[in-house]
C-alpha cells in the first residue's frame, strides 16, 4: 500500500472510531463502543505497518514530509 493511501486511511479509520465510540457511550451501547475501539486499534496498526518510505521501508514518523527521514529518498 502506497504511504499516501495509508495516512488517508488512518484518518478515515481513526475519525470513524472516535464517532462511533462517542455515539456508543452516549447511547450506552457497549458494542458500539467496542466497535469503535477496535477501529481506532485498526487504524494505529495499519499505520505503522504501511507508513514507510518506499525505497528503504523504515517507517516515515508523523505528518507527510517530503523526504524520507532515515535515507533522503524524495517522496512524490
């Protein structure tokens, strides 16, 4: 998976977490609740197994820079 797609994910996967939890506690849903944890769980493991620059595969750190921090690599 590209780098790119994975930060988008993350975000996608972690907001979705969150509301879903939310709604689940205010509901009093504990289901919902757990399904809202498991997805923030998912979000955080795809991140850090896919968040890797292309060329040497050592993770990228936060946000999206345009290097790669460990091998200098330009990022498209």
């Amino acid at each position: 998976m590209d780098y790119r797609k994975s930060l988008v994910l993350f975000w996608a996967l972690w907001g979705t977490g969150i509301v879903v939890c939310a709604i689940g506690v205010i509901m009093e849903v504990s289901w919902l609740v757990l399904a809202g944890v498991i997805l923030v769980l998912a979000a955080m493991v795809q991140y850090l197994i896919f968040y890797r620059c292309p060329s040497c595969g050592r993770y990228l750190g936060r946000g999206l820079p345009n290097y790669c921090p460990h091998c200098g690599e330009k990022l498209k």
